[in-house]
C-alpha cells in the first residue's frame, strides 16, 4: 500500500476540512499518525489512507454530534 505523509494541517487543507478532524480521526486510532522526525511538535498522517476513509465514509467522517 502507498503512502504519503503530510502534516495534519497539510492534510486538512488538500481534502478542504479543518485540522480538528484530521487531529479527531489520529488522537481516536481511525487513521495512523507519526511524529514528524524534523520537528517532534507536528504529527505526521497518511494522506492516501485519510482519502481513501473519506471517499469510503463521506468528509463527515469525524464529526461531533455537537458541532
């Protein structure tokens, strides 16, 4: 399987959500997150995975009932 890894914030703004979800679905196990080795603040995830969940489960995917 292919992989591409980009910050959550990266993420976000190819698939056009707000980090918050990206952040929801990796702090929740959905979806795979690493530590960035260039800088241990910013989290890594796996674009290819994240687009394949949202084409799968729809972009509201994540959500809170209470958003």
């Amino acid at each position: 399987m292919s992989e591409e890894w980009v910050t959550m914030q990266e993420a976000a703004n190819r698939l056009k959500v707000n980090r918050n979800k990206i952040s929801r679905l990796a702090s929740r196990g959905a979806i795979k997150s690493r530590e960035n080795p260039l800088d241990a603040r910013v989290r890594l995830v796996d674009l290819i995975e994240i687009r394949a969940l949202f084409e799968k489960y729809g972009s509201r995917l994540g959500d809170d009932e209470d958003e």
